[in-house]
C-alpha cells in the first residue's frame, strides 16, 4: 500500500516530515517497508512550451526547438523525439540539470547547440505503468495548466514522499490513506480536518435496488449523477493518484480511484443509459453463464458467484470487475455510482476462480465496514462536483438490510494492566481510546467502549489491550521474569537421542547436511525404487515436479548432495542426514518416521600416514559404535538387500529383535554413475524410531577369575560367513566363550579351491571358578566339533 | 694425598689422635675436592667406574678408613668418624648423581636417533561438522532449558485443524495468505509453523499448569528465492500459566538475544499481527554489525527482524479448554535460518541447503 505524504497534508494544516511519520507509524504497528523519495535523481527541470520548431540543417531526425520557459530569452534545444509540436507544454531540462539517466550540459548536435533537454516521462523517473499510451510517446506532455518556468518537480508532484506499508489483516482499514492520517494524528497529536462531503438526502431504501443474496451483500448505496464531463483531471488530482501508483485516466475514473485509495472503498461507475428497466439486482449468477468484463474477457460464472444486474442482464461481477455492457465512455451523459459492501470470503472465491485480481477484490476480500458506504459516496459525490465531472442527484437510493454491528466492549483497567504486567490509570486509558475517536463511557471501574466503524478488527476486550498498549507505547513495557511452578513436562527420549547421534556422527567425521523433506518422483527411479501407485505422499500443489513428492528415504536427497560436493572436486565425502521420511496411512495424518542416512566415499586421497580405503566395513564400524552407544539390542545382519540401488554382493539388512530397521551397503555402480560419482561409495539408512528406547545400564559384577585365550584355525567351505562361525561358537560354549575375535580369512595357495581358511582367538572363562587346561581344551574341541559337523570346517 | 692420609692413618695412635685429627680433616677435605673434580669432569660411564672403585671397591679408599675407623675405640670414634662420614656421603652422593646424569644423556642419545617430524598431520580423519542450522537450533534449546522450558516436538504434517483453525485462523481468514501453504489433501498440510505445537501440547498437557515448551523443526512455505526457502526451520516457545504477563514475553525475549547474540544487544518490540497471539509483537534485536549506526546487514535502521511474538490469544487458550480468565500465556516463534544467517553472516540463504563440504566445514 503506497501512501503519499503530499495527499497526507491534505489532511492537517501543517507539512509533515516522512521520517517521523515512519517512526510514528512503525511504533503504532503499520510496518514501513520502503520510503522514495520521488523526485531525488531529478533537479533544475522546469516546465517550457515549444514556440518554434524547425528541421535541423544536417540530420533528418533532429529539430530545433525555440523554447518558452516563462523568461524573456527563448531557449534553443535540439531534440531527437517526434511527438513534440508547436504549442506543446514539455519538461525541459536546463543546462547543469539532473534526468534519470545522467547530467545536461550544454551540448551541440551535429553543429548546432542545444541549451538543455526536452524530457521523457521516464527520464524524470515516472514510472512507465503510469504513462498513458500518449505519454509514452517521447517527450511528456504537460498539462495545460502548468505554468510556464514552474520546476517540474513541483508541477509533477515529484518532490513527494512515498511511504510504501506492509499491511497486516487486522488493518485493512489503512488501505484507506485517510484511516493511515488518522494514525498520523494519533502518532504527533495533530488536528485531523474532517473530510469535505456532499451530503444526500435518502430517497428510497428499496424500490430501486433489491437484494437477494443480504448474506453476501449487506449494503448496496447508489446515486446517479447527470451531465456527465469526462476529461482529464486537474494537474494536482492527477499527481496524486500518481504518485499511489494509479495511472490516470479522467476525472470520473480516477475520482472513483481516489476514494478507493483515500477510504480503501472501492466504487463502481455504471453508464446510466445502457442499464434497463430502472433497477438494481444483487444476486448469484447461474452456472456456465457467460459475462464479459471491462477487460473485453469472457468469463465463465459459476453459481457462488456474485453478481450485479439491472432489469434484464448481469453488469458487474460484484466487488471484482464492471462488465463491458455497461461501461462508462465518451459518449456517457449520465452515471449509476456503486457503493457497496460484499462478503469478503465470496469475492476471494470469485476473484481466485477467475484468476482475476483487481485493486477493488484485493480490498473487498480483506473485509470492509458496511458503514463506510455512505462516506465513500458522498466523498465522491464532493469530488464530483469539484472537479466539474458531473451534476450529482440530490437523493441517493439504498438497501441495507444487515446493519453492520459496532461492538460496545467492556474492560477495566485491571484487565487490561493484568495481561500487560503494567500499571496504566484508567484516566490513562481512557485517554488513548478517546485518541482513537472511539466512545468511552466510564461506569466506575469498567470503561465501555466503542470503536470506529471502520476498525472492524476491535470485538473484543483483548483487541482493546492491544489498542492501548500500540498507543501507550510498547517501548514503555517492563521487562519481568516469569514466576510460577515448576513445569512437569518430561522431555521425550528422541529429543536427546538425536543430539546424541548428531554428536556421534561429528565424532566419526561425518558432515551433517539438512535436505529438503520434498523430492522429485524422478529421484526415487534413478535410486532404483520401484513406483508404488498413488500411495506416495504427494503434494498438491508443488513449487515444481522436482519438489512434489514427499521423501520416504533419505536417500535421494543425500545422493544428491553427495553429487554435487563430488562435481566440486570434493573426493571424501563423509556425510549424513537425521530427518523424517514419510508415508502415507489410510486414514489420518501420514507416517513420520526419523531416518538417519549415512554416506561415505572410499577416499582415494594418498596421505603421508599410508592408504587406507573405505570400504564396506569402515561404514560398519560406523554404525556398531553408533549403536553400541544407543541401543542395547543385539543387532543381526542379513545379506543381500531388495533394492537396486546397493550391490548385490555388498549389501545387507540391519535387523533389529526381529525387525528389519534399515540396510547397508556398497552403492550399485550403475547407481553411483547416474550421479557421477566415480568412486566405491557406501551407504546406509537406518529407521531409529525401534532405537528410541533409552536403554537401562545395570551394573554386572566384574569376573573374579582368570580367562584364557586359545587360537583356533580351520578352513571352511568358501560362502559360509563370519556370523554363521559365531553363532556356532556361541551355541557350543556352554556360556563360557566370553570373547571371540577373528584375526585371520585366508584363501589363495595351500587352500583347497573353494575353501578359506581362517583363524579365531577364543576367550574362555567361567564366573564362578578358574578353568584348568583341561577343561578348556574340551571346550575348544567341542567347538571344532560343532563347525565340523555343521558347516564342515577342517582343522588346518 | 691418598697415600699421604693412609700412611697418617697407619701412624696413627690413640694417644695422638687428636693432635692429628686437624691434620686428617684437612687432608680428607683436600682429597674430596679433588675427587669431586674428577667426578665432574666424568664423560662417560666406563670412567666413572674406575672412581667408584678407588673410593667404594674393595680395595677402596673409602673402604680402607672405614676399617680403620672400625679399629678406632669408642670414645675416640666421634672425633673422626664426621669428618670421614660427610667425606663417604658426599663423595657418594656426587658420584651417584654423575652418573645418573650420564646414563640419562646415554639413553636420550639414543632416542635421538628415532627422531620424527611432530608437525605431519595426526593420523585418523578429521572431526565432522554440525549443520549450522542445527548448531543454533540445539543452542537456543540449552538456552530454554537452562530456565525450565521442556523442547517437544510436533508433526511436519499436519491437520489444517491444527495448522490453521486452532490458531484463530479459520478457513477464508485473510492471514491465510500470509503463509503460502502446501496441501496433501483438503485437510492435511505441510506445517506452515511451528505453532500447530501450541495446540497439540495444550491438549495434552490440560488442565496441568504451566505449559512451558520450545518446540523447534521444520516447517513448509511455497516461496522460493535468495530470502525464502520453501522448507525452512522455526522454534516456538509457549508458557501458558497463571499471571503471565506481556512484560515477561519481554523479558524472555531479551533474556534469549542476550544469551545468543551478547550481553551488549537491546530489544526493540513492534505491535504487529498474528491471528493466534494479541497483543502481537515483531521483535528486533539491535545490529551488532553497525552498533546501531546504520549499515546495509540492517537497512541503515540500527535494527534487525528476528522473531514474531504475543500474548496467546483468549480464543486460543479457550480452544485448548484453558479459561482465559485465569489463564494467560506468551508465545513467539524465530527462523531458524535468519538466526544462523545472523549470526554467521550468512547472505543467501540457499547456501543453508546445498550443503557443500567447503561450507559445512566452516562450522
Ligand atoms: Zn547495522
């Protein structure tokens, strides 16, 4: 929302500094997002009038203008625009002057001197928005009514301030520049002049207007105003819708503007003459009827849609656009003005419906007060007649069958000082509501209020809170400390877990990365994930097909990432990612599930301390003391893995008490191509919501007596694995291995082809008493025995 | 001299003793210094053995007075045997320390020669790094845990009752179109905010008093440019309990930009607009980069955007069942991302999601 300080000063019978109003305003809650000073990139650019032309001797496309700049000597400027004529009010830049674009000397031009510039609308720094099709032209035309030598930032209204406001919702009233003074005044405590209204005589509440739909058309206000003149507006009322960012038209046009713009009521001008039967109907339209708005655009109704029609046909979607059948043009004598109000929820429909915005739906949608209609008509009717655009009837014709209702709210000032820890006095009080021009009535301790028809925001006694503590100054609050019991919410476990195995990963030299929780359906193919149907969780409406699903591995999204570090040179990765995947349930809200992604390379990097790969079991040692730290499950894993995405050979399932909750791997090379990654890359993804249980240390006693180590070598047959080995040696030690490490896999010479040999040191030790040789060596035997007969290991 | 004091001492007799104990000290005295010397003067421990020899072998020096002092008859033992004792003692002592010195010089020699070059890079890898996002996330959880707050944490899908209508935001309220939002469906969307926590931990928390929660995580908006991510993160922080007060949102709130920007930085409150909070603030914390001064981090105000805040609105509170007669309650919540942008100095916030090992490693 654009705000003028020169259409501000219209209001108080001072000049106003734009920095204090943008501190006044920022202090009572009406965000300043930007301030221009208009006309600062321009100076020493007065208003001329061409009083000779003529070609120049040498260039076809030059001529030579004598201009008239209100002084005795005429100056002589070179101009290479064609829209310039004898006769012709132009901007001229002087010799030593500034235009957007750089400094006027005096120059000359193929011979010729030129004592300055005739100017552009552009080169004073007007937007091109809001030049008309003639203006564009080249050289800007000046009004009539400029005079000649004034400076053009003067004539122009350049030497104005522009306060551009981020409105909240709340105050959808400011949208009105007088509502925005009346904050002025509230900030500097200056007078505001009450506006200059043509005040009307009712005729008829209803003979004339009918309205079906009262539910979503409240009050409907029109007036009719004959002998119509359209032309331009004066210079002054035309810069200052200007400078709001309206472009303007003529004086009807942009008077209706100006209201919108001044009490953020829009209106509507019908040409009188083309509407029948001598009636106005508020109603909804039929579903797949045609209308074509002031645009020229077919549009096509549904039947939520509301409409304004005379006798016999539709001819305006209300609140959002007139129809083309009505228009307002240059033949109109006489004029239907609209002031209305429209349910806000019903023009937001139609406007989205329709794809179509105007600066009248975008403020109907905010909510307007009903009781503003009548303001907004008699304004205009007094703007009418200032400008000459019209005879305004005296009577107008309305329906307002849903009164608006103005709240008289009751507080006290304890309320409001218990919710603000302050101490204000009710006089004080008092005092910033009467600023507000609300009513106060005082009955000892309660004061009942009632607030402006326009500040349809205050229903209730905590909107007054806010009221006095914007007013009051928020500045001005205390800073306290909170008193009060001690809170009894435990925090949950997988709070803490997941900064301890952030903590963890650190350690490991893992670098954690945050991706987006959406991927593109396109990530989940090139990870070789087969497509589920609709199941997925798919957004609606997605920025881009690259964001339009939501992850239900982690994969995708740190593949990627690993990508991208790879093509910038990175050669060891060592990344991971702790975020939520995501699947869909029959009924209620989607599963959320907290993933930890691991992901290294096999870092070729030659360094001084030797060459260790990555491989398979450096990520393995990752998670084992990852979860050695979490969890106190065993963890069993399982090889060969369904997705394509790992190794066939080099991969597996995590298993968790039964539960599979994540797998491991060598990435499939045919994967780690499509993402151009040249090196061995392994990875890992791990669901953690079967590991969020805090695991519960119970102290064991330490064993009293000795342990003896004993190696053992066999050879096995080829595929049996080290697991298998392990579960045997368990199984055959009468709980008496306490300790089994392998320190040697052999295959090659001497090894029967399809055999490996390999070689374990086994701990042995009983808690209640020391073993003797003998007793180990059965056990070591029974051992041997087991892994013979079962997996046929020999011994070497 | 050593001979001169065995041949002494073989002369020597009772009945001259004393007359000759002068004689003898001094001698022994001279013979000390002269030892001591030589013992200084040892380079290796071979030469050192001859010394221990003369003196302590068994046909030493020292060995033979103690003979003699054994032959000495009791009364006549004092008058000798301190003088021959400190002579035994310090001759020992020097000796004992020499060569403790020269063995330690021997060894050192020897490590010397197994010399490395301490300033090669350890072995192992280096140290990972924590994403920054989660770096000031987990900071402002210690800060909110050090004064009672519980961190909980919400769904990142939610129900539009949740998202939207149980903050005051009804279907077809304007504010709606504050926060772009994504849908799964007609009921179910991306969080938008943390704020949807509000209402989940109130319902499980009523009618226990005080709620008092920082909820941090990700949120979802469709807004995607240098300033705006469409996933971003937020913390929200609720206290609903008795007697609490606008004054003590204020407090809190310099109490948190103190603990994560510095003791030196102010607070500024702007009334603003939430549908879920009133009387709303907009906060901003003085920029550090300019004390104030005016600069670009700042848009030459002195001040920085962080956070949005309120008291909770009654509507609120009375749909969590609380009376908001007796109730009242403060909540804010902060961007994550504009939190690390600050204090890291972080201009785009893209670079918080390419994740680029360069970038990461600065943290
Ligand atoms: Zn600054």
């Amino acid at each position: 929302m654009k705000v003028s300080i020169k259409w501000l000063e219209q209001y108080f019978d001072q000049q106003l500094d734009s920095n204090t109003i943008e501190h006044d305003l920022t202090k009572l809650g009406l965000e300043v997002e930007d301030k221009i000073n208009l006309g600062d990139k321009i100076s020493k650019i007065v208003a001329g009038r061409i009083e000779a032309l003529s070609k120049h001797p040498d260039a076809d496309k030059l001529q030579i203008c004598s201009i008239n700049i209100g002084t005795k000597e005429h100056l002589q400027i070179v101009t290479g625009a064609q829209n310039v004529y004898i006769g012709m009010k132009v901007p001229v830049a002087l010799v030593g002057s500034k235009v957007v674009g750089g400094d006027i000397g005096l120059s000359k031009l193929r011979g010729i001197e030129s004592y300055g510039m005739l100017c552009s609308g552009a080169e004073l720094g007007i937007e091109n928005s809001l030049l008309s099709e003639k203006e564009k032209e080249g050289i800007l035309p000046l009004a009539e009514d400029i005079e000649l030598g004034q400076d053009i930032k003067e004539a122009l209204a350049l030497d104005d301030v522009i306060i551009e406001l981020g409105l909240t919702p709340n105050r959808a009233d400011c949208y009105g520049i007088y509502n925005v003074a009346k904050e002025v005044s509230l900030g500097q405590s200056l007078k505001l002049k009450k506006l200059d209204l043509v005040k009307s005589i009712i005729k008829d509440n209803t003979k004339d207007i009918e309205i079906i739909r009262t539910d979503l058309c409240p009050r409907y206000i029109s007036r009719i105003v004959k002998n119509v003149n359209i032309k331009p507006s004066p210079v002054w009322f035309a810069n200052l819708i200007r400078n709001v960012g309206i472009r303007p038209i003529n004086n009807l046009v942009d008077i209706t503007n100006y209201v919108m713009f001044e009490l953020g009521h829009p209106m509507h001008a019908f040409d009188l003459d083309k509407l029948e039967g001598n009636k106005i109907i508020v109603d909804t339209g039929n579903k797949g009827e045609k209308f074509i708005t002031l645009d020229g655009v077919e549009r096509e109704l549904t039947e939520d849609m509301l409409l304004i029609k005379d006798a016999n046909k539709n001819i305006a979607l209300a609140g959002v656009m007139g129809g083309a059948n009505s228009e307002v043009d240059d033949n109109t004598s006489s004029i239907l003005l609209e002031a209305a109000s429209f349910n806000s929820a019903c023009i937001r429909k139609t406007s989205r419906k329709l794809g179509l915005r105007s600066e009248a739906s975008s403020r109907f949608e905010r909510g307007l007060s009903a009781d503003n209609c009548l303001l907004a008509m008699e304004r205009a009717c007094y703007l009418i007649e200032l400008l000459e655009a019209g005879k305004v009837e005296e009577s107008y014709q309305e329906s307002y069958p849903v009164k608006q209702e103005i709240p008289t709210i009751t507080c006290t000032a304890k309320y409001i000082n218990g919710i603000l820890g302050m101490n204000i006095s009710q006089e004080e009080i008092i005092g910033v509501f009467k600023s507000l021009n609300f009513k106060v009535e005082v009955l000892a301790e309660e004061i009942k209020v009632t607030p402006e028809a326009h500040r349809i925001d205050i229903q209730s006694k905590i909107d007054l809170v806010e009221e006095v503590v914007r007013v009051y100054g928020y500045d001005r609050i205390p800073s306290t400390l909170p008193q009060g019991a001690t809170n009894t919410l435990a925090e949950e476990y997988t709070i803490s877990l997941k900064e301890s195995i952030k903590n963890q990963m650190v350690a490991e030299g893992l670098s954690e990365i945050i991706t987006y929780s959406f991927i593109d359906n396109k990530d989940y193919e090139s990870i070789g994930m087969e497509y589920q149907g609709d199941d997925r969780l798919k957004i609606i409406n997605p920025l881009s097909e690259k964001q339009s699903y939501m992850r239900e591995k982690l994969l995708p999204g740190i593949l990627d990432i690993a990508s991208r570090n790879y093509k910038r040179q990175r050669k060891n990765i060592r990344i991971f990612e702790l975020g939520n995947v995501y699947t869909g349930r029959d009924q209620g809200l989607p599963e959320e599930n907290l993933n930890l992604g691991i992901l290294i390379t096999e870092n070729k990097i030659k360094e001084v301390h030797g060459l260790e790969l990555n491989d398979f079991y450096t990520l393995k040692g990752i998670l084992e003391r990852l979860l050695a730290k979490i969890s106190d499950s065993s963890i069993a894993y399982l090889p060969g893995t369904e997705r394509k995405a790992f190794h066939p050979g080099r991969s597996g399932q995590i298993e968790v008490k039964g539960d599979i909750i994540g797998e491991i791997g060598e990435l499939h090379p045919q994967i780690l191509d499509k993402y151009d990654i040249k090196e061995k890359t392994y990875y890992l993804e791990l669901n953690l919501d079967k590991l969020a249980i805090k695991p519960v240390t119970i102290y064991s006693q330490i064993a009293k007596f000795p342990f003896v180590e004993r190696d053992m070598a066999f050879v096995v047959p080829q595929e049996k694995s080290y697991g298998e080995m392990i579960e045997l040696i368990k199984e055959a030690s009468d709980n008496k291995v306490i300790g089994t490490r392998i320190f040697d896999i052999y295959e090659g010479q001497q090894i029967e082809d399809g055999y490996k040999s390999v070689a374990f040191s086994i701990t042995y030790q009983d808690k209640d008493k020391t073993l003797t040789d003998d007793e180990v060596t059965k056990l070591h035997e029974i051992i041997l025995n087991t892994l013979a007969q079962k997996i046929g290991a020999k011994l070497r | 001299m050593i001979k001169e004091i065995n041949t002494l001492l073989e002369e020597l007799q009772p009945d001259t003793l004393k007359e000759k104990a002068k004689q003898l000290e001094d001698m022994l005295e001279t013979e000390k210094l002269e030892a001591l010397k030589l013992i200084e003067e040892l380079s290796n421990i071979e030469e050192s053995k001859e010394i221990q020899n003369k003196y302590f072998g068994k046909k030493g020096f020292v060995t033979k007075i103690m003979k003699y002092m054994g032959k000495m008859s009791n009364e006549d033992k004092p008058l000798l045997g301190k003088i021959i004792h400190d002579f035994k003692v310090e001759i020992e002592n020097n000796l004992k320390n020499k060569v403790g010195h020269l063995e330690s010089l021997a060894i050192n020699e020897k490590l010397l020669a197994e010399k490395i070059d301490i300033t090669l890079p350890g072995k192992g890898g280096k140290i990972g790094h924590k994403h920054p996002l989660t770096l000031v996330e987990e900071e402002i959880k210690e800060i909110f845990r050090r004064i009672g707050f519980t961190v909980a944490e919400g769904y990142e899908i939610e129900e539009d009752y949740f998202n939207f209508e149980r903050l005051n935001i009804p279907k077809e309220h304007p504010a709606r179109e504050m926060q772009d939002t994504f849908y799964l469906s007609e009921d179910i969307v991306l969080r938008t905010h943390t704020s949807p926590v509000q209402a989940r931990i109130m319902d499980k928390m009523h009618p226990q008093l005080p709620v008092k929660i920082v909820a941090p995580g990700k949120v979802f908006r469709r807004d995607d440019d240098s300033t705006h991510s469409p996933m971003f993160h937020q913390i929200e922080g609720l206290l609903v309990d008795k007697n609490i007060t606008f004054s003590d949102l204020k407090g809190i709130l310099l109490y948190l930009v103190q603990a994560i920007f510095g003791k030196d930085r102010k607070i500024r409150l702007r009334p603003s607009y939430f549908p879920f909070t009133e009387p709303s603030a907009e906060v901003d914390v003085s920029c550090g980069n300019c004390n104030q001064e005016g600069c670009r981090m700042c848009s030459y105000t002195g001040w920085l955007e962080i956070l949005g805040s309120g008291m909770v609105h009654p509507r609120v509170l009375e749909m969590a069942g609380y009376d908001p007669e007796e109730v009242t309650g403060f909540a804010f919540g902060l961007g994550i991302e504009r939190i690390a942008m600050l204090k890291y100095g972080i201009d785009d916030i893209r670079l918080l999601y390419e994740n680029d090992q360069r970038f990461l490693e600065q943290f």
